[in-house]
C-alpha cells in the first residue's frame, strides 16, 4: 500500500501559504493565552502548574475542534465535488482511503503540538513540569484526536453532507468538551457532574492533566486509569472507522 | 406663614377644612411622640465602637492572602434588643479613587451580628485576597438593623500597598509569544516563496 493519498492530502496542508495560515492562526492563540497570562491582572495571579493547565485544555481543545472540523467533511467533499469516484477507481481500497486521511489530519495535530512546545516550555520554565506536560499533552492530545477523527470521517462517509457532518461532530465534540470547560466546580461535583464526567474521555483527559500539572501526580501509574479510559475511547472509534470503512457508497443522499 | 393665615382664614369658611386641619395636626402630634419614643427605645448613636486590631499598615503582593482583625463593642450601658447588624469591609482604591468590588478579594463580604449586649465586644475577621498591585484602604464597617437611615459605623482605616507579582518571567514568555509567529511566517513564507519559483510563479 502506498501512502499517494496522505502526501496529497499532507502537500495541501502544508505546501501552500493557504493551507499553513492556520499554523500561523495557532501559534497566534498561544501567544495570546501566553501574553494574558503573564499580563492579566487576575491570570497572572495563578501558580505555573495552573497556567500550564490553562494552556493544555487550549492546545487540545484546538487540536481536537480542528481535528474534527477536517475529519467531518474529508470524505463528504469528495463526494460534493464528484472527486470520490476517481478515488475509489485507484487500487486504493476504501479502508485505506479512510486511515490516510485519519493519518493526515493526525499529522496536523502533530504540528500543531509541536507549535505549542515552546510555549510549555516558556511557561513551565523553573518548575519540573516541562516534560510532564509534554508528556501528556502529547499523549491525551493524540488520543483524543484520532478517536474524534474516526468518529468524524465515519459521519462524513455516512452523511455524505459536509454540511451536516460537520455540525453534528462539532456537537459532539462541544458536549464532551462541556463538562470540562463550562461545568462549575459545584456541578462537577454533584451526582450528575460525576457520573458524565466518568464516561466522558475528554473529562478523563483533563483531570488527569490536572492531577499531573496541578496536584503534581506525574507519574504514569498515577494517571493509569485516566489513560485507560482515553485508550479504550480511541480504540471503539477506530474500531467504528475500520467497520464503517469497509465499503464506501458514493452516490449523495438526496 | 401666607399660606397658614390663608388655610386658617379659609378654615373658618368650611368646617370640612376645619377637620382636615384638625386631623393633620393630630397626625403630626402622634408622629412626634412616636418619634420620641422610638429615640428613647434604640441604643443611642455613640454605643458602638468599630476598631481595627491587624496592623493598619499593610504591605503585600499580589496573590497574598491578608487578613483583617477587629472588634465590634457595644459601649452602651442600656439592654435593647436591636443593637445587631452587619459587619462589613469597603476597599477603596487611591489611585482610582473608587470603591473595590469585592467579589475577588473577599468570599466573606458581610458578617451578621444578631446582638451585642452592652459591655459585650466581639471579634470580626475577614481574609482579603490582594488582587491587583496599587494603593487601598480599607474600612470595618457596621450598619445597625434598627437604625438604617442612620450612617454606618465605621473604623479607623487601614492603609494597603500591594506589590506586583510575576510568577512568569516575561523574558521568557516574551521572545516565544512574539518569536513564534515570525518565525513560522518567516519559515512557511520562504517555503512558499522557493516553491513559487521552482514552480516558476515568481519568475
């Protein structure tokens, strides 16, 4: 199997000012949390491992929101643009249609993490949590990722509507961010907090990052059940993928 | 004066007016007996005292945690059973010459005190989060229940100086947050531009 259709996909990412402006979009977001952090009357006031928090729930809220805004219409646009057909005339089968792209959108996170080390390091500089917070975020985010990616692509080829699979990922992926960004601390506390906090795989993820960078629980048996749970997460959405990819169909709902 | 001889005159004319008159004056007779009365119930407005007893001059940073000690007496030597109310700091900000809103320097704004009985001294206790560095003071002060018209007591003022702190450096936040972008501009920019020209867009 070659890898023609993730180069593609990776050249038009990458090669083009276009496709890199949201690099530099990225690196712009960092810099400001970084800026507000050091100069927010009231964000300043935070310790550096809680600093260091705040800018991972960033970097993988991101990685994941543009992980998933790609994914959703990867093969859906295909479809829109009548491009599907001649992809599935190559001796590419459809799997492997479906992994390149789950890989090329992976890559992208992958530099997209890779933007954001020097800001870990800046920020966590003069404590011992650079490499925890590489670390992790690297782990969580790359998890996170290509589960939500599978998830994605599959709505994508089933939906055959960028339009409405994107919507409905991007739901998805706001109500399993909602716990962690917007629940009060009251209300993850309460039964109901609880109870979807220990289902949710982006929870597990932010806890654990919170148990490592804040509490200083670094060590990797310390976040085991936390990792557990995200693994398992990426594995029933690749599981998902690899069953939805079996066959694509290629002619749009009407 | 006018208007009286005028209401008066005209009161002889109507012995409607005459009565309306005579129920005023009855009114105001009953309001400023009930008014003595009500003076002669309540503590008297001195029977309070307000103190501070934490420094009155405080240096802190930013993030610190303070804490404001003081104490509530009721100098009074009648027992009433209205001398309660609530305690309460007020932060003014020097610079700005505005009050602080409380809501991140102080989760326990207002202390109730159901009574104080005469002698009696109690203690009021607050801790203040020392948000943004400049330069405050700060007042104890109590409003009684039975006398809400009146000013509140208050205590003598402590005067607050609060230091920035940075727990980043900006050296090292600084060049990243700038340096970053230009250089990942600076990068794909050149990448586009050598691809342009192998590609022959640039010539």
């Amino acid at each position: 199997m070659t890898l023609e259709l993730y180069k593609s996909e990776i050249s038009g990412n990458f090669y083009s000012l276009r496709g890199t402006s949201w690099i530099v979009a990225a690196s712009l977001i960092f810099s400001l949390v970084a800026y507000l952090l050091l100069t927010d009357k009231e964000l300043s006031l935070l310790d550096q491992g809680e600093m260091l928090f705040t800018l991972s729930e960033i970097v993988i809220s991101l990685g994941t929101i543009m992980a998933v805004t790609s994914a959703s219409s990867t093969i859906s646009t295909e479809i829109e643009s009548k491009t599907f057909e001649s992809l599935l005339l190559t001796p590419t089968s459809s799997r492997q249609i479906a992994f390149q792209k789950l890989l090329s959108i992976t890559t992208s996170w992958f530099f997209l993490y890779v933007i954001a080390i020097p800001y870990l390091i800046a920020i966590s500089n003069g404590t011992n949590l650079s490499l925890s917070s590489i670390l992790y975020i690297g782990i969580y985010g790359t998890l996170l990722v290509v589960g939500f990616s599978a998830i994605s692509i599959a709505l994508s080829a089933k939906l055959k509507s960028s339009k409405n699979s994107v919507m409905v990922a991007l739901m998805v992926l706001l109500i399993m961010l909602a716990p962690s960004i917007f629940f009060a601390t009251s209300l993850k506390k309460s039964s109901f907090g609880m109870a979807i906090e220990n289902i949710n795989p982006v929870s597990h993820a932010m806890n654990s990052l919170d148990n490592v960078l804040v509490d200083n629980q670094q060590s990797l048996f310390e976040q085991a059940s936390h990792l557990l749970e995200v693994s398992i997460f990426a594995v029933i959405c690749l599981a998902i993928l690899t069953y939805s990819s079996r066959r694509f169909e290629v002619s749009p709902v009407v | 004066m006018m208007a009286a001889r005028l209401l008066l005159a005209r009161s002889y004319e109507s012995p409607r007016i005459t009565f309306t008159l005579c129920g005023l004056l009855a009114l105001l007779g009953y309001s400023m007996v009930m008014l003595l009365d009500a003076s002669g119930a309540s503590p008297s407005s001195d029977d309070i005292l307000v103190k501070v007893t934490s420094p009155t001059e405080v240096h802190g940073s930013a993030g610190q945690i303070i804490r404001i000690e003081g104490t509530i007496s009721n100098v009074g030597s009648k027992s009433t059973s209205n001398s309660g109310g609530i305690a309460y700091i007020s932060i003014v900000d020097l610079v700005a010459k505005v009050p602080v809103d409380l809501e991140d320097w102080s989760a326990e704004k207002g202390l109730y005190i159901p009574s104080i009985e005469p002698g009696q001294s109690l203690p009021l206790e607050w801790n203040v989060r020392l948000v943004k560095a400049g330069s405050y003071t700060i007042d104890i002060l109590f409003n009684r229940d039975s006398d809400l018209s009146s000013p509140p007591f208050s205590s003598s003022k402590i005067f607050l100086t609060v230091q920035p702190k940075f727990n980043l450096n900006p050296e090292n936040i600084l060049p990243v947050a700038f340096g970053v972008p230009a250089v990942l501009l600076a990068i794909l920019g050149s990448v586009n531009y050598y691809r342009g020209r192998k590609t022959g867009i640039y010539g």
